[in-house]
C-alpha cells in the first residue's frame, strides 16, 4: 500500500512539473513571429500582399507543424497550414525564411520557416504540378 502511494505522488509530482514547465515556456510554445515582405510571397494555395504577417505555430501538442499565418494584428487568420518538419545542423540566431523561385513573374515561395535558437524548422507543402 505504501508502495503505491509513493509511486502515486511521484506521478502527480511529474505531471505538475511537467505543466508548469510548458507554462514558463509559453512565449516560445506557438514561436510567433511577425514579418513584414516588401514584396508579395506565395505560400500554398495563396499569395500574400507585400506587408507584415504574424506567424505562428497552432496551439496543437500532437501536431507541431501546424502553421497558421494571421495579419498584423492578429484579428484575422489568413490561412492554416500544414508543414513537414525541416533539419538545420546549426540552429540560427534570427528568424530565418528561406524561398523557392518561382518562373516568370509569380511571387518567391516561401519554403522554409526556422525559429531562433531552434534546428527543427517548418518546410511548406505545395502540390506538385
């Protein structure tokens, strides 16, 4: 009986440890970030105006490759996207897009998105024509 009430208080102790570490982690859990393009850039299935763009991961602990681009206020979603996971070796110290050329006089797509500090990043799905 005593073997089971420590080992309940043990798992009551790691789970509010582990709650209590994603809240002190919150800033960084969605990796918001906000841009400005000068010029308009694809993503899949739109193009956006040049302008500033707030992105961010969506509030989903099973899926982290869920990009939502929201405008610069955060008052209208623009679009929720799908991504693969990306691998950099050395994690960058800034925000880094990274973008595909596009023929003719399409807009630059977007294809990789990395957070600061971090070497996973989001690589954006097109479909393949």
């Amino acid at each position: 009986m005593r073997i089971i009430k420590t080992f309940q208080i043990r798992v009551c102790a790691a789970v509010l440890c582990t709650f209590l570490g994603c809240r002190a982690k919150a800033d960084t859990w969605d990796k918001k970030t906000v841009v400005t393009f000068s010029d308009s850039v694809e993503i899949p299935g739109q193009v956006l105006p040049a302008g500033t763009y707030v992105f961010k991961l969506a509030n989903s602990i099973s899926d982290r490759h869920i990009v939502q681009i929201w405008n610069e206020d955060e008052t209208q979603l623009l679009a929720t996207l799908l991504t693969a996971p990306d691998y950099r070796l050395n994690p960058p110290d800034k925000t880094i897009f990274e973008f595909d050329e596009r023929p003719g006089d399409s807009p630059m797509a977007i294809h990789t998105w990395f957070y600061p500090g971090e070497n996973m990043g989001q690589q954006f799905l097109y479909p393949h024509h």
